[in-house]
C-alpha cells in the first residue's frame, strides 16, 4: 500500500482540536489513518506571527523540522528560539508550547508517532490548566546536534551536505547518496526517526521493503518513485507514503540533486532493515538452482 499526495492538494487550516487553545495556528494532515497509514502521523504546521499554542502534553512522541521562520518552543522547563534546520523531539508526556514572536510565519514539518487518534475517538491531548507560554527573554538558541535532556534538539540544514567526494557520508555502500540521521534512538526517541537525505543526478536504489512505514517530504528537485508497480515523479512539496511490505525504488532523473525529509514508524529492528528484491531473486536462484 502507498499513498502520493501533491503540494497542490495541501491546504492548511485551524484544526479543530486546538481550538480555544491556540491563535494564528494552521495545519495540513498529509498522511494519517485516512492515507492507510496505522503508525504515521505527519503534517506541515504553520504559525503566524503573534500567532501561539498552548502548553498541552500527548500520549504519542513527536518530531519536528523547523523550514521557515523562528518560532519560539518551550519543552518542560526549557524555551528555545527555533530556526530553519532546526529540528527536535518531544518525547511522550513532554510539556510543551509554541510561540511566534517573530515578523513572519514559522513553519515545520511534524510527525507523530504513534499516529494520532482520529477525531471522535479516545483522547491522546492533554492542555494544561495552568502553564506559561515561551519566553522571547528566556528562549536560548539550538547549539550544535547533542541532545541535552529534557529537550531533544540539534540542527541540521541542506547547507551543510558536503559536495560529492569531500567526505560526505554515504547510505550503505551506494555511491552519490548522503543521508544525515537526525532523529533516532541514539538521539532518545523511541517510537520514529527523521532524517534528510540527498540523491545526485543519476543515483537511483533498486526495489525494496521494510517492516515499518515511511513517509518523504520533497524538499528540493524531482525524483520518480516506483511505488508498488506504479510510477511516479514527485517534486517539491509533494509527500510519499509507502506502508509495510509497499515495494518500493527511487531514481533521480533530473539534472539537479534531490532533498528530502523521511521519517519511519516504528522504529526499524537491529536487522534485517533492507529486503531488497534483486537480493533475493539471486539468492533464489542459488538455492533453487
């Protein structure tokens, strides 16, 4: 199962939940139960200036990645001034609020794992009866990528991918591919990861599944994804979904590199993350004779 969905198609709006709660707050669901999805909960949120959330805590973990604006976040005791690159993770029960004390809006690409409840069912939010807003006076700044506990926060922007050949990082053993781990166990999340990952004109990966489900935010350029048998070119601002068992290969044919935000609900076991197809049919082959 796989779902595209087209940044055309992504209209952002007050949601219901948050009202009474929050002023100048606006979202767009772009996968959730309604996508086929059971684990992912993601969505592009925005904050007008002036604009707040009250502080409420959720029953499921949360990981976000600031793309414009500095809004201000308050994670239990702590405030900080956000900016793009910045990303962070609000562990479950974590009391936290925004606010944006800046001239323009702030927006981030969120997620939420496990996925929210639909509207109507069991409660997973929780708003505070009696808590402050962030502090523009209090608020210090993301330094670096080590989480300093309660808060999990660290920076990362498209920026700082070096050039191909000068020590970049690859993903595995396929060349012209960078992929930075921003949020994962190692970094004190439990239930998802984000990452930021770059693929350069030419570079494509063969067909393959996982055990948990993927979501990608198209950052920059245009890949063709190959979803279930099906193909697709999607570019910035579209979103991928592809669920359990979806098979699935990405191929950059354009001209420029392509960005993009992923995420994974749950999070991948010790072994076995990769079952790629080809593997697999050699090895049959060998087997079977």
């Amino acid at each position: 199962m796989h779902y595209v969905r087209r940044s055309a198609n992504t209209v952002l709006g007050p949601p219901p939940l948050y009202t009474g709660h929050s002023t100048g707050y606006t979202h767009a669901s772009l996968v959730d139960h309604t996508s086929g999805s059971v684990h992912t909960g993601l969505s592009l949120n925005s904050l007008e200036a002036g604009g707040t959330i009250a502080p409420h805590v959720h029953s499921y973990e949360e990981g976000f990645y600031v793309l414009e604006g500095q809004p201000l976040v308050s994670i239990e005791s702590q405030t900080y001034r956000l900016k793009p690159g910045d990303f962070g993770a609000v562990k479950v029960g974590m009391l936290h609020a925004w606010r944006n004390t800046g001239s323009g809006p702030g927006r981030w690409l969120q997620m939420a794992a496990p996925q929210p409840k639909p509207a109507g069912r069991e409660r997973d939010t929780f708003f505070a009866r009696s808590a402050r807003l962030p502090s523009a006076a209090e608020a210090h700044d993301v330094d670096g990528s080590d989480p300093t506990p309660p808060a999990l926060l660290g920076h990362f922007d498209v920026g700082q991918i070096p050039p191909p050949g000068e020590g970049r990082t690859g993903a595995g053993t396929l060349p012209g591919v960078f992929l930075k781990w921003m949020i994962d166990e190692q970094f004190g999340a439990r239930h998802h990861r984000m990452l930021l990952i770059e693929y350069q004109p030419g570079v494509s990966i063969g067909l393959h599944d996982h055990t948990f489900e993927e979501a990608y935010y198209i950052l920059t350029g245009a890949v063709q994804a190959t979803l279930d048998g099906e193909r697709y070119l999607v570019e910035a601002g579209d979103v991928v979904w592809t669920g359990v068992g979806c098979v699935h290969a990405f191929a950059n044919v354009g001209s420029v590199p392509v960005q993009w935000l992923e995420t994974f609900s749950p999070q991948p076991p010790a072994e076995n993350v990769f079952r790629f197809m080809a593997e697999w049919e050699q090895r049959a082959r060998d087997i079977e004779g």
